[in-house]
C-alpha cells in the first residue's frame, strides 16, 4: 500500500504580482497505473503552463473552487489537451 497518493500529476505555486511560478511535476515511478488521473505528463506540463495566462485574464483573483475557477479549469485542460493533440498530429504528419 501507498504511503501517499498523488492528487495530481502537476502542480503550480505562483505569485501573481510578483510573477514568479514554480510548476511540480509527479515522479512517474510514483504514479499508480491504476489511478483514477490522466497519465499524460505533457498535457499536465501544458495545463499548468496555461495556468499563467489564466492568471493575467483573472488577475489571480478566482476563489479554490467557486464556480469561476471550476470554468477556468475545464477551460485550461481543454486548451491543454487541444494544443497537445495539435501537436502531436503535426509530429507524426513530420
Ligand atoms: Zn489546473
């Protein structure tokens, strides 16, 4: 058994007036393969990347968890997902 499960693949510390941001990626080897979360790191990294434009459009304003910062969530991971399928299909085009 785990001592601790992973809550998240990746995580970002920011400080908006600052703007300084330190991103946390998972140890893979951490990872349960039977976890419940998306194992796909780059679209992790990417996710927490685009968390600094949300940023500036809400001014680091949005309440954990208000309705607001639940759109700007599915919003970011959208954008994530999108932009690494973009890619990845350009690659693969070579
Ligand atoms: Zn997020």
């Amino acid at each position: 058994m785990r001592e601790r499960e992973i809550e998240a693949l990746a995580r970002i510390h920011h400080n908006h007036p600052l703007r300084h941001a330190r991103i946390l990626l998972a140890d893979a080897v951490d990872i349960d393969p039977n976890s419940y979360l998306d194992t796909d790191m780059e679209v992790s990294l990417v996710h927490e990347l685009l968390h600094l434009r949300f940023l500036d459009a809400t001014n680091g304003s949005l309440k954990d968890a208000s309705p607001e910062w639940r759109g700007m969530e599915a919003a970011v991971e959208a954008t994530a997902q999108a932009l690494v399928a973009i890619n990845n299909e350009r690659e693969a085009r070579g």
